[in-house]
C-alpha cells in the first residue's frame, strides 16, 4: 500500500514535467483600460488580448498588462526662434496611450518593453521628442503667422504641425498619440511692444479710413443736392422759355397775363394812379414830402 502510494505521488509530480501542463492557470482580469500579453513559454509573445479573464496551462507561461489609459505630458519650452528671429515660449500639451495593435506589441515588445510597462520610461521618451518637433515648427512660420496675425496660421497650424511631426515617430515606440495643443506662446515684451505699436498704428489707419468714407458720403450726398437743385433750375427756366415763346407767339395772352400781374398789385387797394411815361415822379411830392392828392 504504501509503495503503490508513493509511486501514485511521484507520477503526479513528473506528469506535469513531462507534458509541460499544471492544468489552467487562472490570473485577475484583464481591465477595459487594459491590453494582456500572454506568453506561453515565458518569454515570446503567443497572444495579444482584450478585456476578459484568460489562462495558460504551461508550465512557464506568463501573462503582462498594458496600461492602455491616455495620459498627458506638460511641456515648457523657451530659447526657441522662429522664421523672422523672433524668440518666443511655449507651453506645449500631449495627450498619447499605448498602442493596442497586437501585430506592433509583438513587433516591439522586445526591444522596448520597459517603455510598454513602465509609465516612466514612457513618459520620459515622449518628451524626448518634442523639443526636436517644436524647434521644426517655430522655424516654419513667422511669430506673427503663429500668434494669428497674418491672414494664415495661427495654433491650428501650429498644432497640426506639431502632431504630423509626433505622431509618426512616437508610433515607432507603440505609442498612438491623441493630440497636440499649444496652451501658450509668450512672445518677448520688445516683440509685444511692436506688436502694440503696430496695433495702434492698424487702428488709426482704420479710423481715418472710416472718415474719409464719411466724408465722401458727405461729398456726394452733397453733390446730389446740388444737383437736383440745378435740375429744378433748369427745369424752370424751360417752362419760362416756354411761356415766353407763347407771350411772343400770342400778343392776346400777353395782354391777358399783363392783366393778371396787374390784378396781383392792385390786390385789396381801391385806387390807383396812371401817370403818363417820362412823368416827373418829384411834382407829386410837396414840401414836406407828402404825396399831394389827387382830386
């Protein structure tokens, strides 16, 4: 009896050596945020995997998570010169989160697994790069294209570049990079100073622009009046031209007309006076200058 149970206990021992299985080993979950890196002979990669619980029955098999969750580097960055030698900061923020592609992890994990497991390393290799991608964009535009002021550029572009620079070489290391903000560019106060001068001047120009515009308006508005008026002018003397053919035309309407003006100066007087033409107006006064009248 006691033969037959040693001999039970050492093929329960050498079976497993022998065929390499334990049986299935069960580790903790892989998380939503999470990639599994199973490897069935410890040390090579067999399988990539997803969120779930998953085993292995070799005798050396392990099994690796990768923190899959975005994270975010601030950078600050000064002594840097764009197209026109302007010096200028930036504050610059990346946003990135490994990869979960299992063809790159298995491509890679070897030669930078340190930068797929520890959060570190991989923050430090993120920032390693900017530098470089930053001094590319600042020496691509002028500061006044990178603040906005030029009729192209501005962040956008600015960012955009950025994130074309970065995203290609970080995915070299199994990183996807989400995106690329520039959260400040600080000019130097001379450059700001300009800037200031240059804004003032624009506005005065504007300003005066606006006023002549007023002052055109004014003119034509202007000229318009005068115009109209010289057409009712002219259009009055028409109709007097007019008349004064019909007055030569017609010797019975002048007659008639000369009765009309002279109703208009009789008006409400109940007399009047006809002095024969060439008349010496100085015998109807008397002395002291009182109209005689006449009986």
């Amino acid at each position: 009896m006691k033969k037959i149970f040693i001999v039970t206990m050492v093929m329960l021992i050498a079976l497993p050596l022998l065929t390499g299985c334990f049986g299935v080993i069960i580790r903790d979950p892989i998380k939503a945020n999470e990639t599994g890196v199973i490897m069935h002979d410890g040390v090579s990669i067999s399988s990539v995997v997803g969120a779930g619980r998953y085993g292995d029955s070799a005798l050396y098999a392990k099994m690796a998570t990768l923190d899959n969750s975005v994270r975010q580097i601030r950078w600050e960055g000064d002594d840097l010169w764009t197209k026109d030698k302007q010096p200028l900061d930036f504050v610059i923020i990346v946003n990135y989160h490994r990869t979960r592609d299992p063809e790159i992890i298995k491509e890679l994990w070897g030669t930078y697994t340190h930068v797929f497991r520890d959060d570190r390393s991989l923050d430090d290799m993120v920032a390693s790069r900017i530098p470089e991608a930053a001094k590319e964009m600042t020496v691509s535009d002028t500061l006044e294209g990178m603040l906005g002021i030029a009729e192209e550029g501005g962040r956008n572009k600015s960012q955009a570049f950025l994130f074309n620079e970065l995203s290609g070489e970080l995915l070299e290391f199994g990183v996807v990079l989400d995106n690329v903000t520039i959260d400040t560019i600080t000019a130097s106060d001379e450059y700001v100073a300009k800037l200031q001068e240059k804004a003032n001047a624009q506005l005065q120009v504007e300003l005066s622009q606006k006023l002549t515009l007023q002052y055109e308006e004014q003119i034509n508005q202007e000229k318009a009046q005068t115009e109209i008026s010289l057409e009712v002018a002219r259009r009055n003397n028409l109709v007097a031209e007019e008349q004064a053919k019909v007055f030569e035309q017609s010797e019975e309407y002048l007659e008639i007309r000369k009765l009309e003006l002279m109703g208009d100066i009789i008006g409400s007087n109940d007399k009047l006076i006809f002095l024969p033409s060439g008349t010496d107006l100085t015998m109807l006064f008397g002395e002291t200058g009182n109209i005689i009248p006449v009986q």
